[in-house]
C-alpha cells in the first residue's frame, strides 16, 4: 500500500491501493474516524479521475485544505508511484 503524508489535516497519512485508476483499498492515520470510515465506503472500486473531480478543494473550517483534500493529492501521487 502507498503512504502519503497530508499536511495541514488531523489525518496524517492516507495509504491507498490501487488497481490501474481503479481505488482498491483506503486507509487513513488520524482524522475523524466516522467521515472518513464513510468516504472510504464511497470510493472503493471507482477511478481516481472521478474521486480527484468530486473531493479536489474541498476545505475544512477554516482550513485550506481537509482530508478529503489531501486525498486527491494521495490518489495521483499512488497512480505516479505504480507507473
């Protein structure tokens, strides 16, 4: 599984599986464990491409960025990371 280390999140590190473009497994360190336990639930089995248009921007509070941010930036990096 591929890490990715977030900055400006709680969630610290994303570890993403993929197969190709398709997200075969997601996990996160940190974070609140109910929203991303659900955003995990939503994700598995579609294109990186679909994920990163949905979340990419997405912020929190006051933040400019969130976890669902940060974890586009995993999904391309992983998708680098295999090719």
């Amino acid at each position: 599984m591929f890490e990715y280390e977030t900055t400006g999140t709680c969630c610290k590190k994303i570890g993403v599986k993929l197969n190709g473009k398709i997200i075969e497994d997601v996990s996160f360190e940190g974070g609140c464990h109910g929203n991303l336990k659900a955003i995990r639930t939503l994700i598995l089995g579609h294109n990186i491409d679909e994920i990163i248009s949905l979340l990419r921007g997405n912020t929190c509070k006051t933040k400019n960025t969130s976890c669902a941010d940060q974890l586009t930036y995993a999904l391309e990096a992983a998708y680098k990371e295999q090719n």
